[in-house]
C-alpha cells in the first residue's frame, strides 16, 4: 500500500514477539529509511540496536593468513544475489564487473540469489571464480570464503532480500565493506567500510555510520549503462507540463506528497505522473488518489501507472518534462534513468544517505540548481523549470550529451577509482591503521 508508517509499526510487532536474530531485523532497518518522521540518527541508532543481537550471538574469526603485502594481487569477494537485469545492483555492478583490473585483482562471485538470466551469465563471466552461495548457511559460505583467502569481502545488499550479513557479522575476510546495495550504514560494527562519497557519507556524518568512511572522489554510483536506450521525440509544445516520479510506492511518503501538491498548486496546469509496481493495484491506486484529493488535487491531474519492462518504462519517461525526487529516500536509479532519457530532476537535500543521493548525483553533473535547500525552495525551482517548458523538451539529446560527458558517466575512471579504494583499505589493514576515514581526495 506504500503506507511506510504502518509498515514499519506492523514488522516492528512481529519482531518484538520473536527471535532477536530473525530476519526481520533486516526489514525494520530497510522500513525505517522510507519513514519520513525519524531523524537521521534515530534511522542510525535502530540499525544498531537490530545488528546488535546478530553479532553478540556468533564469534568472529580474528586470524587470517592472508599475506600482508600490500604491492600484489588481491582478492576481491562480492556477495549478492542481484545480477539480473531490472535490479540496480546489476545495472551499476555488471559494467564494473566488465572492466576490473584482473591483472591486480582476482576477482569471486559469492552468487545468494536464486534468479538467473542473461545478465547473470555476463556477470559470471566476468568472474574468476564464482560460487553458487544460496543453499549454504551462513557458517558454510563464511569457511568457503575463508578457503578462498579473501583479502576484500565486500556486501552489495546490505539489508535488502538476498543478503547474508550473518557471514559478515562472523567475518569471512580481513577487511569488510558495504557499497552499491543500500543506501545507509548497516549497524554491524564487523563491516570496517561503508563505500560512499563526500556528499552521501560526509566526514561530518560519521555518528550515523557503524563503519569507516571510504569516499570515492565523484559520486557513488556511476551510470553506464549495458543496453541501449533511444531518446524519445520531443514532447508537443501545446501539451501541459507533466511532473512524474517512477520511484517505489514507499517513497511516496506524507511529507513528499505534500510537497508535490504544492508544486501542482503553484502550477496549475501541471500533471502527475506516477509510475511503481504496487500501483498495478486498483486499491493502491485509490489510496494515493485519495491522499492527493484530500490537499485539493482533482483526481484528473494524475495518472497512476504499474510495472512494465525495462525498455517500455525508459520510453516512458518521454511522457514527463521535469522528475520530481521523493524525500526522505531519494531516487537511486530512477533519478539517472531520467536524466539519462533528457529529464530534469528536482531533490531536496536531506539529512543523510538516502537523503543526499539526488544531490550527488546532481553535483557530479554540475547541476546544483537543481538541487533544493528546502521545501519552498524545491517547489520554486520546480516553478522555474515549467516556466522553461518548451526549451527543456528540445535538450533532451543536450542534457544526455552534458551526462555523458561527466564524471556522473566516467565509467573507467570510476572503476580506477574504485580499485584505488580498495587498495587504499588494504594498506590500512596492512599497517594496522585504524582509522575510519578514507578522504576522496586521496585518491587517483
């Protein structure tokens, strides 16, 4: 239904009857990302509190006999489930995967999903090695990677479905780190980085995060996309202004629906778009109806949409002018999808990861007007955009061109940097430096 509040309240129940150790932990941590009432550092503190029984409960290898030296080549794990074709971890994993340096690193697949398709098979070819993971508890896949003299593990999941933070909590690897799959510190004081960048994971957060803070230099995800997606012909120029967001029903909070409707009042003629899974369902599309015909928005000013396949809904996206980002969990993928396809997008700069990643995003590309300080500035902004209707439907082909062109698009780069990452968390580890910072200005 999208209802985050009710969500969280509903799983919170169920997990105060049960076992302290219950996955469920993992879906309270995700719910409360969407909730748009928590402070950040509650968000923080809850993650905590949920991994902390996890890892009070199992002992942690402390000895590995893995060489340290820091000039040769090294072992990289990632453990996911999520190399399939629709889910963002394989949309920003697989072309790093295609360009990793396997002259200095040797690269395993610990696989935890049980979906398999074509872009399953090219990340596996990608692959020194790679493990069938999904039938092995946590004990078995942690002695599989021990075996293998993992040097750097590193979770692409964090809390969402096909993780196993449980292998992590009894550590598989010297050094441990979070990157690409949720955006947020997971809790577990067992991971010794989180891979962010200077606006998701500034110095000046690190409360709100149980690991180290390892900043790649742009931002932390970077679009390159496997498949070709063709602009859409420009939108007529008699045609209204239609707003729109392709972002999961759960992002739809109270407070960003109240802020889209303040951006429709102030644009009369404007419409909505919105597209998500749930919305295939005539019930969830009553609710949100109903919320927006509550503030005074006539039911005939949206369009509710459900899934369709990837290259429908990139079409798509030629049937809006201007994305708006939901607030407090900004879009991920749907925002580089929309600027990718010639859409501007409008975010409200938060108070933590999830609210910071349009802002990076929009900072890499060298857009920081569209970047809000807050809710009356969004909604100006957005005002500013529609006055500007006409030349923003002719420079779709201009802004995918400016994307391309940033480092928002440097794909080898970014893998440079990335693997300067790693090797800078090794030769910490190397030295016994426990320091919990890596600056993105240190590196390439």
């Amino acid at each position: 239904m999208g209802d985050a509040r009710a969500h969280l309240a509903a799983v919170q129940a169920e997990y105060a009857a049960g076992d302290p150790q219950s996955r469920l932990a993992s879906s309270i941590a995700m719910a409360s990302l969407y909730h748009d009432q928590l402070p950040p550092a509650e968000v923080a503190a809850l993650h905590r509190q949920l991994c902390a029984p996890i890892e009070a409960a199992v002992v942690q290898k402390t000895s590995f006999a893995n060489p340290r030296a820091t000039n040769r080549r090294l072992r990289i794990g990632y453990v996911t489930g999520d190399f399939h074709r629709q889910h963002p971890v394989n949309i920003f994993m697989l072309p790093v995967l295609q360009r990793h340096d396997h002259a200095a690193f040797e690269l395993f697949v610990y696989h935890t999903g049980n979906m398999h398709d074509e872009y399953t098979r090219q990340a596996k070819a990608c692959a020194d090695h790679w493990l069938e993971a999904a039938k092995l508890d946590d004990a078995a896949l942690q002695q599989a990677i021990i075996a293998n003299q993992i040097d750097l593990l590193i979770d692409l999941a964090g809390h969402t479905s096909s993780h196993r933070l449980g292998v992590f909590a009894l550590r598989a690897a010297p050094v441990q780190a979070t990157f690409l799959g949720y955006p947020h510190s997971t809790g577990l004081t067992r991971i010794d980085w989180l891979i962010g960048d200077a606006t998701v994971s500034p110095a000046a957060h690190a409360p709100l995060f149980s690991e180290g803070l390892a900043q790649l230099p742009g931002s932390v995800f970077c679009w390159a996309p496997v498949d070709n997606y063709p602009l859409p012909a420009a939108r007529p120029a008699t045609a209204p202004v239609v707003f729109g967001s392709f972002n999961n029903a759960m992002k739809l909070t109270p407070q960003t629906i109240a802020l889209w409707v303040r951006v429709l009042q102030t644009v009369p003629d404007a419409r909505l778009l919105l597209k998500a899974p749930s919305l295939r369902d005539k019930a969830v599309q009553a609710r949100f109806t109903a919320l927006f015909t509550a503030q005074g928005i006539a039911s005939e000013r949206l369009e509710l949409r459900g899934p369709s396949g990837l290259n429908e809904m990139m079409q798509e996206y030629g049937e809006i002018d201007i994305a708006l980002d939901p607030t407090p969990y900004n879009g991920g993928t749907t925002t580089l999808q929309a600027l990718w396809m010639g859409v501007p997008v409008i975010t409200l700069a938060g108070g933590n990861f999830v609210s910071w990643l349009g802002a990076s995003f929009l900072q890499t590309l060298a857009k920081t007007d569209w970047i809000a300080e807050n809710e009356a500035d969004y909604v100006e902004k957005a005002q500013q955009l529609a006055r500007q209707i006409q030349a923003l439907r002719k420079n779709r082909p201009g802004l995918r061109a400016t994307m391309a062109a940033s480092p928002l698009c440097d794909i080898q780069t970014y893998v440079a940097q990335l693997e300067s990452l790693y090797r800078e968390m090794w030769a910490k580890y190397c030295k016994n430096d426990t320091s919990k910072l890596i600056q993105a200005g240190k590196l390439i």
